[in-house]
C-alpha cells in the first residue's frame, strides 16, 4: 500500500525532538527548528533533505519516485517524493530518518545512534 500524508506525520513525530509546524501553509516536521520533512499542498508528496550532488543519481534510478521543482529546489538540498511511489513503511521511516540525521544537530543525533544508517 502507497505511503500517505498520515503515515509521514506519525513517522515523522515519532524522531527524536521533532515537532510540527505549518510554514507557507503546509505542514512541516523539524527538529531542532530546522525543516526535516515538508507535506506538499495536496498531501501527495514530500519534501526531504538531500544533497545536491545524490538527487541526479536517484532521480535518474526511480523518476516515478523521486523529482525536483524546477526553479525552486535548484539551489537547495531537498528532493521530492511522490508518496504514491513509495509502497513500505520501512522504505518512508528510512527516507524520514536520514533527512532528520542531515536536519539533526550533531550532538542529537550522535545521542541516538539507533538512527544511524546500517553500514552494511
């Protein structure tokens, strides 16, 4: 079944000092002040952090999946998601929990280091 805007928020709020907010009339998920995650106007696709230099790769690896706005996410580390391309829980949780880690201050994220990725 395709993620929804609802599993983002329960996922999104279940990492450590996250918090809800709207910003341009959207809902956001931070931590520690800074936007982890962003739901679009129409709940059909997220916003996360990426860097600039891994969108190109992923987005050409999964195009359904992954995308950029053209003109506004040019100069930012964000990539979209449409979620309807997202099938799994684990697959959302993962994708949440490396924007938060990239969001996270150093000292909160290293007190938490059941969040790191498997270096597997």
């Amino acid at each position: 079944m395709a993620a929804t805007a609802q599993d983002v928020r329960t996922i999104a709020l279940s990492l450590p000092d996250s918090s809800e907010r709207l910003a341009w009339g959207m809902p956001t998920f931070r931590v520690s002040g800074k936007i982890f995650v962003a739901l679009s106007d129409d709940d059909t696709s997220i916003g996360v952090k990426c860097p600039k230099e891994d969108r190109a790769e992923l987005i050409a690896a999964e195009p359904e999946k992954f995308f950029v706005r053209a003109g506004h996410d040019d100069n930012y580390a964000w990539l979209r998601i449409r979620l309807a391309a997202v099938q799994d829980q684990a697959e959302l949780r993962a994708i949440l929990t490396d924007s938060w880690l990239q969001a996270a201050p150093k000292r909160l994220a290293a007190a938490h280091p059941e969040l790191a990725p498997d270096p597997g």
